[in-house]
C-alpha cells in the first residue's frame, strides 16, 4: 500500500506539473487583453487535448508498473491487456467515463481513485480556462472615450 500512495503522489504531483506549465505558457504567451483568435483557439484545443493524452498516457504506464513489474493489483477485464489496454483503462477512468468493462483489483483501487479524481479536477481546470478564452474572444471592444460615438 505504501507504494501505490507514493505512486499516487508522484502522479498528481507530476500532471498538476504538466498542467501548471502549460496553461502559465499559455497565459503569459501574448497580450492578456488581446483576443484570442480562432487559429489560436484551435491550437489551444489541440494543446489542451495533448496534455490530457499525456496524463492518460503516465497513469497508463503506471498501471503497467504496478500490475506487470510490482504486482501489487491488477485492472481484470479483457481490454485491460498490453500497453493500448491499459491506455483504454486509463482513458476511461480519467475521463470518469466508467463503462465498467475495466475493474481495479488489490491495491490498484487507489491507483484508480487518485486518477478519476485527477482526471475530473483536470477537465474542470482545462474548461474554466476555455472559457476565459472564449470570454476574451467574444467582448465587445470597449469604445475609446477619446473618440466620439458614431451615430446610425
């Protein structure tokens, strides 16, 4: 058990990393007051995705420490075999998404836990974030007081 919590630690300590860097990139890239234009919000999308793959990928690989190299639990089902399975696993567990197809046994319960927790505190940050993107994209330009109003 000690090691699946330092496994746990190490995992959230390490996407929270990833994510932290990624949005301070993003946010310090450019004029905070500036809009974000559409080719740029496309490649926000797309950074944003990247960075979820990524967390998947990590708890992905964890899966496969602690069931292949350490044994301390096991992900029982039939896609739960070889890299992708586990890929399929974590994607389901992070995303929260629970087919129920993927069941954690021994000391993987915790494993699992900390990742849909993870996962959910993750897709929360990532759309609080679109939305302040989109919140910049869609104001109005304020009218400039040194300029008169335009009359229709």
């Amino acid at each position: 058990m000690p090691l699946t919590i330092a496994m746990s630690i190490a995992l959230v300590l390490l996407t929270t990393g990833i994510h932290l860097v990624f949005f301070s990139t993003i946010a310090r890239a450019g004029n905070p007051r500036a809009q974000i234009s559409d080719l740029r919000f496309y490649y926000l999308m797309l950074g944003i995705f990247g960075v979820h793959l990524i967390d998947i990928a990590l708890y992905a690989f964890a899966y496969y420490l602690a069931s292949d190299v350490f044994g301390i639990g096991a992900l029982e089902g039939s896609p739960s075999e070889g890299a992708l399975g586990h890929f399929y696993a974590s994607a389901v567990i992070y995303t929260t998404l629970g087919f129920g197809d993927v069941l954690p046994q021994g000391h993987m319960r915790c494993l699992v836990a900390t990742e849909s927790l993870n996962g959910l505190l993750f897709i929360a940050w990532s759309a609080s974030f679109m939305f302040a993107a989109m919140g910049r994209t869609l104001q109005q330009p304020e009218a400039d007081p040194r300029r008169p109003a335009r009359e229709s």
